[in-house]
C-alpha cells in the first residue's frame, strides 16, 4: 500500500486499529492522539535502532504496520514490510511514516540535525532528511517546516510536482533563524530548481546562503511548452546571500518555447552580495511583482565588479515597488541578444518608489552597449518617486540608453547631478532609433548625448551625421524659473525635447524676455547686452522682436550672438524701423555653427543679445523660437 493510499485508509483496513478508546489517524483528524507502541528519546536514537523488527526473533521487538512510534515529541506510523514509499527506515529496516504536525512535516523529524556553524563550517549534511520531507510534503499538499536552525545541504534540491499531487512550499521560523547553507564548489550548481509545469511555489521566512561566497544558484526556474506553464510561486520574507546568481527565470531553448513564468510575487525579501540577483531569459515571465524587495550589495568586491541587481537577457513584465537597491552595479541591466523578437510587448520594467544607494560612476540604469539593437522590439521603462543617494559628487552616470527604449523618470530626485546618457549610432536604416526618454518633474538629472563610441552595433558617429539621435527627449526640472550662472541667466524649469530623424509633428517652443515697460532693455547705454542659455541641446530657428511704438523713433538694432569657447558668433541681425512684428532667420557664418546648433554638444547654449545704435531703451519682446 502506498502513502496515498495509507492517508485515505480507514479503521476497517487494520491499518491504525482503536485502542483503548483513542481517535484512529485518518484524513480527517491526522493528529488525533492513539496509542504509542514503542518510544525514544532522539530521532537519531529511532533511525539508529535495530531492536524493532517486523518478524520475531532473538533479543527482537516484533512491531506490526499501523502501530505508532514516537522520537522526540515526533510521532511515526509503521509502514508494511513490502512499503516502498516509506519516509524513513531504520537501522533494522523497519520502514516508518512520519506523522505531520499542526506545521506540516518538520524536517528534524526526518532526520535533519540542523547543526551547522557557520563558524567552523562544520555540521551534518541535511540533504537526504530535507529531501524526504519534501517528497512527503507534495505527496500530500502539506508544507515544510524548517525550525529555526542553520542546515547544511550538498545537493540540488528539486521542486517537481508532476510526479506528486500537490506543489512545493517550505516554511521557516524568520530569515534571521532558519538558515540553509548550500555546501557546493560547482559553479552556477542549483540549490533549488524546477524544470516542470511546477505552480504556487512558497518559500517563507527563510535564509539561503552560498557557503562558498559566489559560486552557486539559488534557485532556477524553467519553463518551456512541452513542460507546461507555472506561476503564483510567493517569496515572504525569504533572504537569499552571497549566491552567483540568486533566483533565474528560464525558458526554452528558443524564445518560441518559453512557457508562462508568470504572477510571481517577492514579498519583504531580500538579495544580499549575489553577484546577479534576480535574471529574466523568458518573455513570458510577466506580472511579477516585487513588494518591499530589498537587494544590497556590500562586498568589497562589488566595488570593481560592479554586480548588477535585476538583469533582462529577455524582455520580461516586472514591477518593482517600494524597497531599496544599494551597491556599484546597476539596479536594472538589459541586453537585447541578437534574436529577432526577443523584446516583446511585454518587455517593460516599472519601479516606484524605491530608494537607491547609488556607489560608484553607474552606470546604474544600464543599456549593455553590447546589445545589437537592430534585432529587437523596444523595451519600456518608468521610474516613478525615486530618491537617489549618489556617493560621487561628480556627475555619475544614472542611466545609458541605446536606441529602441522608451524610459520615463518621473519625480526621481538627486542629491548630486547625474547624467542620463543616449548614445547616437550609425545607419538609422538598419539600427532603428525609434524610443524615447523623459524626465519629468526630477532634480539634479541631466541629458546627455554621446556621440564619439561605438556601441550598440553601430561605430561612432561622424560629425557629419550628429542630427542623428537616440530618440525623443523631454525634460522638466523642478525648482526656481532660472538662475545666473557665471553672468549668464539660465532657465532651470525648462522643457527641452528633441526628435530623430524620422518625420514627425514637432512642438516650436519659444525662449521670450520682456523688459521692463517703464525701462525696457538697455536704456542710457549704448551698447548693452542681456546674457541667457537656451535650453540644453535645443535647435534655434528664429530671432524675432515684438517693438513697442515708444521704439519708432529709435535707430536701434538688436544683434544675437552664439558664445562659443569663448568666443562671440554672430547669428541674426534685426534693426526694426518702426513697432511691430520683426524676425530674421538664425544662420552661421561657418558650417561649423550648423553643427553646434544640430549637436548641442560642442555649443552649451550662451547667447548675448547686444542692443546698439542709440542710448534708448528697447520696449517690447525678445524672442528667440527653437526646437
């Protein structure tokens, strides 16, 4: 009779016969109190045992399936003779089912010793007892209790649930106590893995750690269509330390046979120095939802290796919500691999919330510059509410995007300037720079492009080519209108959008000063300047003038000038004859003006507008259009 089959037993089968008037063991009432047979004071003492027997003889015990056993406070039920799916067997071959508490199956009473010192590193290998317990536990849909206790395991621990009826859960007392060590010198080897149509997955208030810092996994999931999908696997309060990798998300061999690894939920966990946290190389692995996670890097080795936290080899649906990342890597590294689809409409990452300790140079929004664009769809992603505590003060770089992403900072604050880098490559034709990147509502970020690397499949781009760009930027700083900086006004409440090649409906924006109506611009000097920025990386189009009557009279001219390293270039010339509307067209005397202006890399946008001809004042608007 097999265990299936000995749960569903009733009295009538002699199996657990009433004495002296206690409750029969059964499906309804597992724990009901029945008579104790024989009795002793360790489980190690049971399993050492060679007394009991089933058949008589010398200086034996006889002991009959059905009659119960117990070992430190833990109860067993003999098994028959011909059992082959007994959970433990004694020294004298006497095969055993352990009764499961109000927790489920303990592990101690399986066998485990739960004696390890992470001190000595020396403890007894637990990995039969805890795979036992397992077995029994999705045999029969109970859970796994690990007391609170530091373990030591040697081998894979396997989560498959196509061989049992129900699905994998272990529970523990807290992460602080209830501690599994993974005694392995092989690397990337699984600690826990799956590679069936496994669901509802639970690991709760537990720790596992890679006794050898770096070398193993946590666990791997694998999904593929002929395995079938899997999802709702919940992580509570589970710490996972010091693994090469900590948890991965796999599909099939192709992205054509990737299986649902959906509806995951990382509830108040935590990632500690795992030189990768969390990988995602299935597209299907959507809607996981990562609540409160935390995942700290604070080895001294991550200060040059700069481990990356949450890692897309495939597009994925992911959302993080609340918690804190620290450490040198980056907090979310993407590659698109050379396989066309690979980033599907699913493949977005959303964070809100989330504090950063920002160590290092970044960056730590990271676009491998390895990727090969041209192959795949474009990945989304939003930063919402975001407080970053840099440690550089000198401009580190937050995030680097190559072409195809759409990113979206939303109120993500700084405490010292960071750059959000766009890199430009070659053959828009063939790498497609369709995206865009927005920053809203932050402080202390600023957008840059990069021009003079190659990256992204693509070589640095020629000075010739620099209208090319990344994709469409708008910006939105909070704070004060503007400020002066070295005699010049700079607006820092600006919006600044740029668009690729492609066609597409631009917004013209306008940069306007009015002075004074009582005193206007310049007034009892002759000449005077008003010294300004344009809004970084904008392209100026026109100089234009609305003139009050109070200038008709006036021979003034208004000359607008380009401050380039220093120096003064004049771009556009108006000498209004009388009020009204005046404009004229910005040009450069030199073809190198036209690529500051397509650029905005080699130009910083100081401008100086210089009123001449008369001691008046000019009274009306100065305007200068851009895109």
């Amino acid at each position: 009779m097999d265990r299936r089959q000995f749960l569903s037993a009733t009295p009538s089968l002699g199996l657990i016969p009433a004495i002296h008037g206690q409750h029969v063991i059964g499906p309804s009432n597992p724990n009901a109190k029945a008579a104790i047979s024989h009795t002793f004071a360790t489980v190690a003492a049971c399993l050492a045992d060679k007394m009991l027997c089933y058949s008589e003889g010398i200086g034996m015990v006889q002991i009959r399936a059905g009659e119960i056993v117990e070992a430190q406070g833990f109860r067993y039920q003999v098994a028959a003779s011909a059992a082959s799916d007994q959970h433990i067997t004694t020294a004298g071959g006497v095969k055993l089912y352990v009764v499961p508490g109000d927790a489920g199956f303990n592990v101690l009473a399986f066998g485990a010793a739960g004696d390890y010192s992470n001190l000595t590193g020396v403890g007894t290998d637990d990995t039969g007892p805890i795979r036992a317990a397992f077995k029994a536990a999705m045999t029969v849909g109970l859970p796994v209790h690990l007391p609170g206790r530091q373990y030591r395991i040697t081998d894979t621990l396997c989560m498959p649930n196509a061989d049992y009826k129900f699905s994998f859960k272990v529970i523990g007392d807290s992460g602080n106590s209830t501690r599994i060590w993974f005694d392995n010198a092989v690397p990337k080897k699984n600690m826990f893995y799956s590679d069936l149509n496994i669901s509802y997955v639970n690991f709760e208030d537990i720790e596992l750690l890679d006794r050898t810092p770096g070398t193993s996994r946590a666990i791997q999931f694998v999904g593929t269509l002929s395995g079938g999908p899997a999802w709702k696997h919940l992580f509570k309060g589970v710490r996972i330390v010091g693994f090469q990798e900590g948890a991965r998300f796999d599909g099939g061999a192709t992205i054509f046979t990737d299986a649902y690894q959906s509806e995951v939920m990382f509830l108040h966990s935590k990632f500690r120095n795992c030189r990768k946290s969390l990988i995602y190389n299935n597209i299907q692995a959507v809607n996981h939802q990562l609540i409160g996670l935390d995942i700290e890097n604070d080895d001294v080795a991550d200060a040059s290796e700069k481990w990356p936290m949450i890692v897309f080899e495939r597009g994925s649906f992911i959302n993080h919500l609340g918690g804190s990342v620290i450490g040198y890597g980056p907090y979310v590294s993407f590659t698109y691999p050379c396989v066309g689809g690979a980033f599907q409409v699913t493949a977005q990452f959303a964070s809100r919330g989330v504090r950063m300790e920002a160590r290092g140079d970044g960056p730590f929004i990271d676009h491998n510059t390895a990727s090969e664009i041209a192959a795949s769809n474009a990945f989304r992603l939003r930063f919402e509410d975001m407080a970053v505590i840099a440690s550089r003060s000198a401009s580190p770089i937050l995030a680097r995007f190559g072409g195809r992403v759409y990113a979206r900072f939303d109120n993500v604050h700084s405490n010292v300037p960071m750059d959000v880098q766009a890199y430009m490559t070659a053959d828009l034709g063939r790498h497609s720079e369709n995206g865009k990147i927005d920053l809203n509502g932050c402080r202390r970020l600023n957008y840059k492009r990069v021009s003079d690397h190659a990256a992204y499949g693509s070589a640095a781009v020629r000075a010739s080519d620099r209208r090319a760009i990344p994709a469409e930027i708008s910006m939105e700083e909070e704070g004060p209108a503007g400020t002066v900086v070295d005699g010049y006004y700079q607006l820092t409440a600006d919006r600044k959008t740029i668009y690729s090649g492609n066609w597409q409906v631009a917004e013209l924006k306008t940069l306007t000063w009015a002075p004074s109506d009582a005193s206007g611009f310049g007034g009892g000097s002759n000449p005077a300047t008003m010294q300004v920025f344009l809004p970084q990386h904008a392209r100026p189009c026109k100089f234009r003038l609305l003139c009050d009557d109070i200038n008709a009279a006036a021979a003034i001219v208004l000359d607008l000038y380009f401050v380039v390293a220093g120096k003064d270039v004049l771009v556009a010339t108006l000498a209004p004859p009388d009020a009204g509307h005046f404009e004229a067209n910005i040009r450069g005397p030199s073809k190198t003006l036209v690529i500051w202006m397509a650029d905005g890399l080699d130009w910083d946008g100081k401008m100086k507008v210089v009123k001449s001809g008369s001691s008046d004042s000019f009274v009306g608007l100065i305007m200068i259009d851009y895109m």
